[in-house]
C-alpha cells in the first residue's frame, strides 16, 4: 500500500514542497468546458483470500489505456493502486449480505505534480438472490462537479441492476460528450434492452465554484458557531480531522469546508475518507484536513498526534481543539458571519441547496473580500509586466487593528501565497495604474 500512501498525501509531508501544478490545476474547480468527462470508470470489488479476509481489486477497468509512455504509465499504475483503497477504505472486515443501502461518496488522489484527480463512488449491492459483497463503481475525473457525476452514477446503478454490458455503451456516450459549460446542458443518448433509447440531460451548474459543494450538509450536522471555528482553524491551515461513520457525510463536509476558503484552495494533504491503512497520516505534524470512519476513533486518539481539531460530525460537537479559535477571526466580522448562517440555518426548507450554497459563499467571500480584498493595488508592476506584492504596505493599509491582527498571520499562509502568486502573473490591466 505504499504506493497509494504517496498518492494520498497530498504536499507530501514536507511543507517547504508546495504542489506546482499549472495554474488552475491545483483546485478541482477551475476546470474549463470541452474536456473529457471522466478518465476512467473503475469497478471494484472483494475478492477472498486466503487468511479470509476480503481485499478490494479492481475486476473492470475502461476505458483500457495503450501505448502510454513509461511515466504515463509509471503515474496510472500508481493511480490504479490507490483507487481501491479509497473506495473500501473501512478496511477488510466484509462479510456477504443480502442488503445494502448503496452509497455516494468522493475522494482525492494528488498527483506529483501537485494536480489533482476526483474519485466518485457509487458502493451497491448488484441485483442477485442470496448473500453476496457491495462493489464499488468508481469514476475518475479531473472536473469536480459533484452533482453531475451523482446523476451518472444513478445511471451506472439502474444499468448494473440489468447487466454490466448496458454500462459500456452508456459510458462510451458520455466519453464522447464535451464537458457542458457552466449553465449548459450536455444531451447523451442511450440504449436500455426492454426499455429502447433514453436521453440523458446533464447540466451543469451556473457557478462554476460552487458545483463539487453541498454546505447543507454542514448546516445540518453543526451549528454557525462551530463552523466559524472550523473555517478559522483551515484558514490559517492546520489540522483538521472530521469523524462520521458514513463516507457521504464525511466526503461532503470535508468538500463543503475546503469550499468555504474560496477564492484560496487548500494546498495541503487534503483526504475526505481517510482508508484503515493510511490512518497514520494523522501523525503528520504538516497541515491536513482529513475524514475518519467513527469506527477507528480510539485508534486515532492513541496516534502522537501534534495539535489538531478533531470534529465529530455525527453528535455536532468538537472533541479535542487548539482553544484559541474563538479568538482568530475579527469579532466584528465573525458576528456578521454569525449573523448570515443563523439566517439559513432559520429558512432552511424554505432554499434549495443551490440557493444555501449561493448565500453561504457569498457570507464568506465577504470575509475575504473585508480583510483581503485591497491586495490589488497593492501589486507593483515593473515595465517588463511582471508583479512584486507589497506586503508591508498592504497589511498597513488596513484601519481595523483585529483586522490587521488576522492578516498578518494568513499572509503567512501557504494559501495566500500561491494566491499571490497567480496574481503576480496575470495582470489585468487597471486604467490609470502602472
């Protein structure tokens, strides 16, 4: 499994190794329209060994990739290795059963070049009579849009429940298809035995950032309080470690926190469902944001772990906290935060999720745009076009002492960095400024 360790830790453990991807690669929401669906669709199920225990494999693979270079083909055996871990991460305790609620959930895999890919997971029991073993039909793709590979994989589970062979056409139609642009549609037809052709409509949402987020499921599992404290401890990335038994809680609220920092992307190891073998990861003294089984709490509370905020999202409540994250944001804007998410969280059946996620992001970037949002002018440019931030100026252009108290801690931040550096290079041209 150690191949999949690498693959799974996201910076490494080093945090001078900042992932270099080209720009927009780093974060799994700056993907543009026209790219392929999906790299690959993987099955994976358990196979008996001899000890007794059950081991997932991969059985079916498409599309089957030839003629890869060697490093093409080094990074795809790497990436084919981790995939089962992370589809049956609860280890190998399995045993056959005659009924399953079939799940949805994601993870992510980081490559060495800092990029990253999606892993969608649909775990179901395949139609049959008697006892037999979930499997897990995995899509992985560059696009993180997590509404629209729910739907596709609803597709999966209705051709699976008639034959395998109904899933390749189906997704041979989707390879073939453009990846829609924000607000579009993308129409894929398909063939079903008994039923004749279907069409399928898939739409992507109008706002590009917030299509791989459900902050709904961080709503209803903690209070606008704990989230702020949350939000303040990845801010100023450190180690954040959530706790629930199902992987689809832990994959969307971990996907729904990373979300809240946007317009800055998480850089650092980054796994929504942690597998059994990898449990150690919580041992990094670099920062993480991870999701744990519930079963495997005593195990992780026994790591020598450095400080971290461990969350159980299941009761609601933080179980182990650094003490100071009251303390981090300005009060002002906290209050204003507080404010807004008690205001969702009263009209709750009256929004539909896009509408909680529109005005949950639009409470945060406000946060950003308050304390952050001069950084432009604050960006020298030479004649040649490059840009050098000023730091110094820009943290003293700010009236508000708690304001500038918070700022001169996430200028330091890996996030704010890479930030600027996106910045520096891309100059929009500003009237009358040189």
């Amino acid at each position: 499994a150690t191949e999949g360790k690498e693959e799974a830790s996201a910076a490494e453990n080093n945090p001078s190794r900042v992932p270099q991807g080209k720009p927009g690669e780093r974060s799994s929401i700056l993907y543009s329209a026209g790219q392929f669906f999906f790299e690959y669709l993987v099955v994976v199920s358990l196979k008996k060994m001899s000890d007794g225990h059950y081991e997932p494999k991969i059985t079916y693979q498409f599309p089957k990739r030839e003629n890869l270079l060697k490093g093409q083909k080094e990074e795809e055996e790497r990436l084919l290795q981790a995939i089962p871990l992370f589809c049956f991460p609860d280890g190998n305790n399995w045993a056959p059963v005659t009924e399953f609620t079939s799940e949805t959930f994601s993870f992510v895999l980081t490559n060495v070049d800092g990029s990253r890919k999606i892993g969608y997971c649909r775990r179901l029991l395949p139609s049959g009579r008697g006892v037999r073993l979930p499997e897990v039909f995995c899509i992985i793709s560059c696009l993180g849009c997590f509404g629209l590979f729910s739907k596709i994989l609803d597709e999966v589970e209705k051709r699976r429940q008639i034959s395998m062979a109904v899933i390749y056409p189906f997704m041979q139609g989707l390879r073939e298809s453009p990846f829609p642009a924000p607000g579009k549609t993308v129409t894929i037809k398909s063939f079903i035995p008994e039923s004749g052709t279907e069409l399928i409509k898939l739409t992507r949402p109008v706002d590009a950032h917030l299509e791989h987020v459900e902050f709904q499921a961080l709503l209803q599992r903690l209070s606008p309080h704990l989230i702020l404290h949350i939000f303040a401890s990845a801010v100023l990335e450190r180690r954040l470690i959530f706790l629930a038994e199902e992987l689809s809680v832990l994959s969307q609220c971990i996907h729904a926190v990373a979300a809240l920092l946007y317009p800055f992307t998480w850089a650092h190891t980054y796994i929504p469902v942690v597998p059994e073998c990898l449990l150690d990861t919580v041992c990094c003294p670099t920062p993480f944001m991870v999701g744990i089984q519930m079963r495997h709490l005593e195990r992780v509370l026994d790591q020598p772990m450095e400080e971290a905020l461990i969350v159980d999202l299941c009761k609601g409540k933080i179980l182990r906290a650094v003490g100071d994250e009251e303390e981090i944001l300005p009060i002002k804007l906290q209050n204003e935060m507080l404010t807004s998410l008690n205001r969702h969280n009263n009209n709750n059946n009256i929004h539909t999720s896009e509408q909680v996620n529109t005005l949950v992001s639009e409470a945060f970037v406000q946060f950003f745009v308050r304390t952050v949002g001069h950084y432009a002018s604050h960006i020298k440019w030479s004649k040649n076009g490059s840009g050098t931030f000023q730091e110094r100026a820009f943290c003293k252009a700010i009236a508000s002492k708690t304001n500038r108290k918070f700022v001169k801690k996430f200028v330091k931040t890996n996030m704010f960095s890479l930030f600027i550096e996106e910045a520096e290079k891309s100059r929009i041209p500003q009237e009358g400024k040189r």
